[in-house]
C-alpha cells in the first residue's frame, strides 16, 4: 500500500502490483534531489518480494525489525527466516528496531521508539470499573490469567477487542473457552479508524501479555501508547517493555495485583500515573528522529570513506 502524504492510498496487490510499484518508485525517485529513504518493514515474512524491491530501487534502505523476527519457529522454517534475516541486515545499511531489548540482537541498529497518531483525550467521566484490551489474539495473549481476574472479580466487565491470528483453531477454542465468564465480553474484530471510538468510554486499557517468555521478551506494544494517548491508565503484565514504561504503567504480576489495581484506579485518582501529555510522541516526530539517523548514518559513511581512502 503507498500513502501519500494527503492520507490518499494506493493498495498494489499480486505481481503486476508490485511491478506497477516499482515503476512509480523508481519514476518518483528519478525527480527527487534528496535520498531516497525506503524502509523495509515487512518482517521476513516475504522475503523474495522485499529483495525485488530493494534490489530495483534506488535509494537508502532501512530494515526496520519490530520483534524477534524469529519468533517460536522450528526447524527449516526456523533456519530459511534466519537466512532471510541476515540477508536483508546486509541488504539493508541502516537498521532499526522498535523495542531497546533488540539492541541486544542487532547491536549495530538505532533504536525508533513507537508512537501513535491518535489525538490526546483527558476525560473525567469515564468506566474505570472495568477493563478493555485491543489484542491480536495469538500465544502471546494469557487466557489463565484473565480467566483468574473474572472468576475473582465478576461485577467487573472485560472486553477484548481483536482478531484471532491466522484463524488459529487452538486460540478459538481457548477464546471460546474465556468468553463462557459471563463477565468477559469478546466484541469481535476492529480496524485502526475505529480505535478512536472504541477507547473512548474506558478508562482502563489491560495488556495481558504472558510473562517470562521469548514471545513478549522484545516487543513494544502499541497498545501502550494507543492507551497512554486516549488519556487512560495502563494495567500491563510484566513484560520488559512495560517495565521500561513504569513511570506511566501499572505492572502486575497476578490476577489479584490486577482486581486492587482496578480498585484503586476507579476510587483514587492520585494512584492513576497517565498525566504527562508530554511523554506521547507523534510519528511526525519519530520522522524527524529518522531523519536525523539517516542524516547521523550518511556523515559516518561519508567519514569511514574518506579515512579509508586516506589509508
């Protein structure tokens, strides 16, 4: 999909999309006196598509790496994604990744910090008895967890928000599962357009992430901040990322620690931390932060040349 800076998009399916994609980019980048940037942030998941792209355009590559892009595959499948991963590191100049943890993967790369473009909401009248999670509902998600919290708090309502993932059968039946608490209400699919109005009456966004494991160790939730800017408080289990974030995020490490958090949120708005408006960052200004490393990248590059030339 290309979007252009009037939010007007253009959606290149199938190979004759991608041949059309190429053509305009390479027709764009011809007139354009600046580098052209092209930021690689498919995540290995297609390989060939993204090595056609990188090898037809000109420009300065980024390979944006969002999670351990290896995730819990095994075998060849676990093998063919590491090859693929390596290739476009060497493929790609710059590296970049989302969550400070990856820094111990790629301890080349900058490290982008997420963001989100929803405007900042600070509302007194909102539901802070119960809870509401927006999730790709996947092996990431703790269903023993939020089982716990509804059976010990059942006049409290959770709502989950989302997909299951790939359409895993095993994850429906454990949804299914969950949803039979007459208290957890399972309001189907969104999309990002309606994220607005779906937070908007809530004022507890719940990240129930399972712990201690490689699947949560590296990521760096947009949720985190879709919450943070919709003016609620965030009640994350404690992954290293909301540990990173505890200035403005209630950690808790059991369902009982979650059902006092929610207490004492709905009855003592001194306990609540989402008051800094100045800690929300905008994607404009995660450009200008990407900007600056491209600038930082191109005079580095520029420096090593001139030494080794001199050499």
């Amino acid at each position: 999909m290309l979007t252009r800076p009037d939010g007007e998009r253009t959606e290149f399916s199938s190979i004759s999309g991608l041949v059309r994609l190429i053509s305009l980019l390479r027709a764009y980048s011809k007139t354009c006196k600046s580098p052209v940037i092209c930021v690689e942030t498919t995540g290995c998941c297609v390989p060939v598509r993204s090595m056609l792209l990188i090898a037809s355009l000109r420009g300065l590559w980024c390979f944006d790496v969002f999670d351990n892009l290896l995730y819990d595959l095994r075998g060849l499948h676990r093998l063919k994604r590491w090859l693929d991963i390596n290739l476009l590191t060497w493929l790609c100049p710059i590296k970049i990744v989302l969550s400070r943890e990856l820094l111990r993967i790629m301890p080349n790369a900058y490290h982008l910090d997420n963001a989100v473009d929803i405007r900042r909401e600070d509302r007194v009248e909102r539901n802070f008895s119960d809870l509401m999670t927006l999730f790709s509902i996947d092996v990431r998600f703790d269903f023993e967890l939020v089982k716990e919290v509804a059976a010990s708090a059942p006049q409290r309502k959770i709502y989950l928000y989302g997909r299951v993932a790939n359409g895993n059968q095993k994850i429906k039946f454990r949804l299914e599962e969950l949803c039979a608490y007459s208290n957890v209400i399972y309001r189907g699919e969104y999309v990002p357009d309606d994220v607005d109005a779906i937070l908007a009456p809530f004022g507890i966004g719940f990240a129930p992430y399972v712990t201690n494991s490689f699947m949560t160790e590296f990521i760096n939730p947009d949720k985190y901040y879709l919450y943070l800017q919709s003016g609620m408080e965030v009640i994350s289990t404690d992954i290293p990322q909301a540990r990173r974030m505890d200035d403005r995020i209630h950690i808790a490490r059991s369902a009982g620690e979650i059902v006092e958090m929610v207490t004492r949120i709905e009855s003592d708005p001194t306990y609540r931390k989402n008051k800094d408006v100045t800690q929300n960052p905008s994607w404009d200004q995660r450009a200008e932060e990407l900007i600056e490393i491209v600038q930082s990248h191109i005079i580095s590059h520029r420096i090593g040349s001139k030494r080794s030339t001199q050499l």
